[in-house]
C-alpha cells in the first residue's frame, strides 16, 4: 500500500514537472520565444524572368523593372 502511494506521488510529480517545464500549466504564455525562418528556393536566373515577364505583361512599370532588376542583381552578389 505504501509503495503504490509513493509511485503514484511519484507520477504526479514527474507530470507536474512536465507540464511546467513546456509551459502548459501558465497557458503557454509565458518567456516563448518566437523563432521565424526564410528560406528561398529560387534562383536569380528564375527571379530575373518573373521579373521580366510581369514587365511585358504590363505589371511593372519600366522604372520599376529597372529598379527591381537592380536590386535583385545587388542582393545576389
């Protein structure tokens, strides 16, 4: 009898403990750190003609083709 209280104290414990540790017993919202990531997966070569192909479509105007052609070469380098 006395072993089996102390093994059931003892789970509580260890859930407890768990439970605190990610935070889930504060409502999560305490000290979370948040971590965001970018990650692209396109090439210049691919970048230069989307960039091209809203151009001739009408979507950007020349000075802004212009604009974002250069900053798309400068951001590569």
């Amino acid at each position: 009898m006395k072993r089996s209280r102390i093994l059931i104290l003892s789970l509580l414990i260890m859930i407890v403990l768990s439970l605190s540790s990610c935070g889930c017993l504060s409502g999560g919202k305490g000290g979370e750190a948040q971590v965001e990531s970018t990650t692209r997966t396109t090439t210049l070569g691919q970048e230069l003609q989307d960039l091209d192909a809203a151009y001739k479509k009408g979507i950007l105007t020349e000075k802004e083709y212009k604009k974002e052609k250069k900053q798309l070469l400068k951001r590569k380098d």
